[in-house]
C-alpha cells in the first residue's frame, strides 16, 4: 500500500503534489482543444472544416458580459426614447386641457340658459284653451 492510503494524501507537499498534476492536466486539455501544442506532446491536428474550436471559461465570459452589457444598453436607450415620447405626449395632453378648460365654462353656462328658456317657454297646463 502506498503512503497517500485509502484516503488521500498524508502530508500537504503530496496533496500540492497531485493538485498540481491536476491543474496541469486541466490545462494541457484546454491547451489541445484550442489548438496550441503542450510540452511532451505532439502538437495537435489542424481542426476540420466542420470542426468549430471551443472556446476559453474567461473569453466565453468575457463575450457574454458583453452581451449582456449591450443588451442593458440598447433597453436603457428604449427606455429613454419612451420617456421622450412620454413628455411629449403629457405636453399634449396638457395643452389639450388648458384648451378644453374655457370649453367646460361656455358648457356650464349655455347649461344655465337652457334650463332658464325651458322654465320661460313652458306652456301652461291646467288651463282651458279658447
């Protein structure tokens, strides 16, 4: 049986040991995939013309954040282009009141003089026609 036993290593420089040949197997994997040659190996065959080449954690984050970092922008413009219409439109609405408002006064007042006509023009009831 070696020294590491059934449950690992026994001293941290083993544990540093196999972390390290891990990390460089990790590495050495991703190094391949991308086409770059590892040291003690032969450098990789050319990728074929279906064959599309992964790419690396950090550049595959970087293109997303910039995704999504494009994408808030072009909302924020959308955003800012409502909020121009918006004004715009209140601007109106607001103008169609002010105009309106003279309008509800003349209402109320001929409002008023019908009511009075009607009372004058009422015709008499009751009484006997001659």
């Amino acid at each position: 049986m070696s020294e590491q036993g059934a449950t690992g290593p026994r001293n941290p420089a083993d544990l540093a040991a196999q972390m390290r040949a891990a990390a460089e197997r990790m590495m050495a994997g991703w190094t391949a995939a991308a086409g770059g040659s590892v040291p003690g190996q032969p450098p990789a065959t050319p990728p074929g013309p279906g064959f599309v080449m992964p790419t690396m954690p950090a550049t595959m984050t970087g293109r997303q954040m910039e995704a999504v970092l494009d994408d808030l922008s072009a909302r924020r413009a959308q955003v800012q282009a409502l909020v121009a219409q918006l004004q715009a439109f209140d601007e109106q609405l607001a103008t169609l009141e002010t105009n309106l408002r003279p309008f509800l006064a003349w209402t109320r007042k001929w409002a008023g003089v019908e009511s009075a006509m009607a009372d004058f023009w009422r015709p008499l009831t009751g009484g006997s026609e001659k």
